[in-house]
C-alpha cells in the first residue's frame, strides 16, 4: 500500500463483492479535496475511532474511492 502513501492512482482489484453476494467490477482511486472531505465526514460519523486515529500521525490518512467501471 506504499503508493497510497504517496496518494498515486492505485488499482487495489478489479472486482469487489458487496454484502449479498453481489460482484462488481470497480477501480480504486484516494480521494482529494472537498471530496475527501465528504467522505471522511461519512466514514467518521459511522466509525468514530478513525477520528482520534488520525491525531497519531502528521499524515493526513487517505480514503480510497471505488468507482464503477
């Protein structure tokens, strides 16, 4: 996972499996600006903890988007 430390374009898989089985092709990529933004908003209101994580390092953590091929 060195690339998304770099926050280079990065493909984690081509296909993921949802809950219920379902199976979609998608590719990864980290999100920046106002979009990460939105979606570290969502992913902290469903898991607090990533909160106080990320005041354990100078980094700002990267939050991976899977798009829909």
């Amino acid at each position: 996972m060195q690339a998304l430390a770099r926050h280079e374009p990065v493909d984690l898989g081509t296909e993921v499996e949802l809950p219920g089985g379902e199976r979609r092709r998608v590719r990864a990529r980290v999100a920046e600006g106002e979009e990460r933004q939105r979606w570290w908003a969502r992913a902290t209101a469903v898991y607090k903890p990533y909160d106080e994580y990320q005041t354990y390092t100078e980094r700002q953590i990267p939050v991976v988007v899977l798009d829909r091929r």
